[in-house]
C-alpha cells in the first residue's frame, strides 16, 4: 500500500538531505519520481542542503495543484512511481488534501519533509494538514543542539541576534550568513526566556534562577 509519509524536525535537522537522499535510493533501484520543494533559502526550483548537496526541483506556489500535474504527466505517458516534497511546511491545507488524494487513489508514495512550527511555535498549516493525514509521521532523530547543548526543539526568528515574536509567518533566511533576518533553533527553555546565543554572549552575570533562592 502507498504511503504518505511526513519527515519533520526543527531547522538544521537535516531534513533537505534526507530529501535528497530517499530520491537518488528511489531512483537508482528503478524508481522515477518527482521532487517538489517551496520557497527554499536557496531560491525558486531547487533542493539545497546544508551539506552542499542541491537537486532541481519543481517549485510549489499557491495555485499549484499536484493532482492535475501527476494526472497531466500520467496520461503523457510519462512515469510517476513517488514524489518527493520539501519544504512542505509552506504548502497550504489544500496541497496536502491534494497529495492524500495521489496517495489513495493513484497508489502513489508521497515523502513529505518540513517544520513542525514556526517561530512563535505556532504550527504551519501544511505540517498542520499533514499531521492530521499522514499515515506516519516521523521525527528526525538527529537534531540540532540548543547553545547551552541542550537539544534544539524549537525555532527562534532573530534580527541582530535578538529573538522576535512578532511578523509574518513566513520569512526567508538561514541560520547561516549574512542578513538581517535569521534563525537559531533554542531548548524550549531558552526559547521561553528568548535567550539567543548572542544575548547570551552580551550577558556578563550568570542567567539569573526564575525563582529567588532567599524565598526557600
């Protein structure tokens, strides 16, 4: 039976690897499939991991529908055994509900792979959608660390170095580079206390206890 799968996990995770990594397995056992990406940091149509690797890609907008895409490509004679989706946090409710359909009905594997939630860890619709749908959803077991060391659970927005709350849900940038706009994956707890590597460098006393020690 086909499956819709949903690979998720914070930034830096390696989820853009294992994208690219079940496609070239896929591909090179016979298979031929498809790879779909939206709004990557390394622009429009393409696949980019943080390793290095890219990959072309067929880029996701809002009036894309996959159901007539794989319909179009079958019906040309073209082949279709799997599709690959990165990015798919920026897919919308609808672009899922389509790739259930291509699952269920057309027998197709489908491999999703994005955020859970954004930075004010609200979920994303797409990640919401398949969550609610995906037959498995699969936490990636390598994750990235906090700057205490802690593991990185949650996504944090920065500008300059210090944590926002507040903007539009979806905003391109990196955790690497130049730019105003970046983004840092915290411990639940320092996302809490929005304590960035960088304010914690300009700290010059230890982070203070959230309770007075004198009360107990």
């Amino acid at each position: 039976m086909a499956e819709l799968v949903f690979h998720t996990g914070p930034m830096d995770c390696g989820k853009s690897t294992l994208a690219l990594q079940l496609d070239y397995t896929q591909s090179t056992h016979g298979r031929r499939g498809r790879v779909f990406t939206s709004q990557d940091r390394a622009g429009q149509g393409v696949v980019a991991s943080r390793l290095g690797l890219t990959s072309p890609a067929i880029e996701v907008g809002p009036d894309f529908d996959f159901w007539r895409y794989v319909i179009g490509e079958l019906t040309t004679g073209q082949r279709v055994d799997y599709i690959v989706c990165d990015e798919a946090q920026f897919y919308s409710g609808e672009h899922i509900d389509q790739l259930a359909r291509i699952v269920d009905e057309l027998q197709l594997d489908v491999y999703a792979f994005g955020i859970l939630s954004d930075f004010r860890t609200r979920l994303f619709p797409g990640s919401q959608r398949l969550v609610e749908l995906a037959d498995r959803v699969e936490s990636l077991p390598l994750g990235p660390l906090c700057w205490c060391g802690a593991r990185g659970t949650h996504n944090a927005r920065t500008v300059d170095g210090f944590m926002v709350t507040e903007g539009s849900q979806v905003v391109v940038g990196d955790t690497e580079g130049q730019g105003e706009v970046r983004y840092e994956v915290l411990c639940r707890a320092h996302h809490r206390r929005r304590m960035t590597a960088t304010k914690a460098k300009a700290t010059l006393s230890p982070e203070p206890l959230p309770f007075d020690p004198e009360n107990f």
